[in-house]
C-alpha cells in the first residue's frame, strides 16, 4: 500500500562535476529548502550559486545560505506560527518530522535567545545532517528509510508531512501542533477528499493543563481549555510559554 512518499534517489555532487551538473543540483537544493516554491530568476541568491559553481562551498553549506536567505525567512518565519516555522525547518532541512515535544521547544529556544540564523545552523551543523547527508548530498525526505536513532513514531510524522500532492510548503499550517503537544502518535490516514463534508476546523477541543503554583510551597493545580482549532496553536503556545505542562488534549465537538 502507498504511504505517499515518493521514493527518493538521492542529489549527490561528484567530484570533477560540469556547471550543467552543479546547476541541476542547485535547482534541487531550492526545491527541497523552499518547498516546492518556484523561485523567479530575482530571487535566485546569485552569489551564494556561484560560489557553489566556483567550488567555495559545499552542499551543505549552500543549504544553509538558502534557509537563511530572505526568501525562506519572509515564506516560512515571517508567514507561519512558532510550530509551523520549525516544524517545515526539520522537514526542508533535515527530510523528517520532529520527533515529539521536546524537539520543538528547543528549537524555539534556540531561535528565540540565540537568533535565527543560530536556529538554522542548529540543522546544518548537526552531527544527524553529515550522517545523513555529508558534504555534498541535497537534503531529502527521509520517510521511506530507516534512520538510526530516530523513534518509529517519527516515520508516521514524516508521511503526515510529505503525503499528498507536490504544492509548495508556502501559508501551510502546522500539521503536528495537536500530537505533538499531547504527546499523541501520528496516524497515517488517506489524504480527505475535497469533495467530503467533513472539515475539523470547526471541531473544538480540550486542553487539560497542569501549572505550578506561586508560594513557599509548590502545589500544582489541573485547569481545562475548549478552544476551536484555529485558536488551538496559538493557546497551546500560550500555555508553554507561561509554565504550563499540557496532560491531554481532547476533541469534545
């Protein structure tokens, strides 16, 4: 049965490549960072390419121009949630889901008190892209191959990211924000027909959350949320950035 990832043959450089060559995997660097935009010839980072050409760069390294271009800030920090951002970071960057919680808040840490050229580098300069990916390999989707290390839930995330149609990642909300935060798996379901009456945008749902509270003695009390699902991002950051720790998130309509 199809999970909706494609098959991947991997974009390597080889050694004594032609410009032609060096091109084509410029051509798939930008389709695999920027997902699946089309980039106009203004927008093209003619600098970072021709010291890729020159041989001045690796891969890697012209990877990590693009995702700290102008271009990728203004598409996917500027236009998304906290989530969002970094959730496509590890998609473009990295060819996987976030594994769970965790991942996420250290990523926004990272992006929030060292800046964002820090929260790049944090992909690129990781011992898991040169295993992955080395010097000179362009990033891919990882669904379809074992990684070493990586938790099995981590696969069911990686379809939800890549299955489906090839559209840009471009205004794409967040995918995993409900799992993720409620520590839930990720079930791999058929992508839902347009034509289909259900739509769980109007769906609500529950956020029990647990908080410490303030005093010589630390006692913990349990508060509930209903929120629908366009204010479910954005409360579940509320509640992480004030100290709360989510215990379930339910759909109750």
């Amino acid at each position: 049965m199809s999970l909706w990832v494609d098959t991947i043959d991997p974009v390597e450089l080889r050694y004594n490549a032609t410009v032609d060559e060096k091109q084509a995997i410029i051509r798939a660097v930008y389709k695999q960072v920027l997902g699946n935009i089309h980039v106009m010839e203004s927008q093209r980072l003619t600098s970072a390419e021709s010291f890729f050409i020159n041989g001045e760069i690796s891969v890697r390294q012209f990877v990590n121009l693009v995702a700290k271009s102008d271009l990728y800030f203004s598409l996917f920090f500027e236009s998304s949630s906290p989530y969002g951002f970094i959730e496509l970071n590890f998609k473009h960057i990295l060819g996987r889901a976030p594994e769970d919680q965790g991942e996420i808040s250290e990523h926004i840490r990272i992006c929030n008190e060292q800046g964002y050229e820090a929260e790049i580098d944090s992909y690129t300069n990781t011992q898991e892209y040169i295993q992955s990916f080395g010097e000179n390999i362009v990033p891919y989707p990882k669904g379809s191959s074992t990684v070493v290390g990586i938790k099995n839930v981590t696969f069911n995330r990686i379809f939800a990211l890549e299955r489906g149609n090839a559209a840009s990642d471009r205004g794409q909300p967040s995918r995993l924000t409900l799992d993720l935060a409620a520590n839930l798996g990720t079930k791999i379901k058929k992508p839902a027909s347009v034509s289909g009456p259900y739509n769980n945008r109007v769906k609500r749902f529950e956020i029990s959350v647990t908080k410490a509270g303030i005093g010589p003695v630390v006692k913990r009390s349990t508060t509930t949320y209903k929120v629908s699902y366009e204010q479910l991002n954005t409360k579940i950051n509320s509640i992480q950035r004030t100290g709360g720790k989510i215990l379930k998130i339910t759909e109750v309509a």
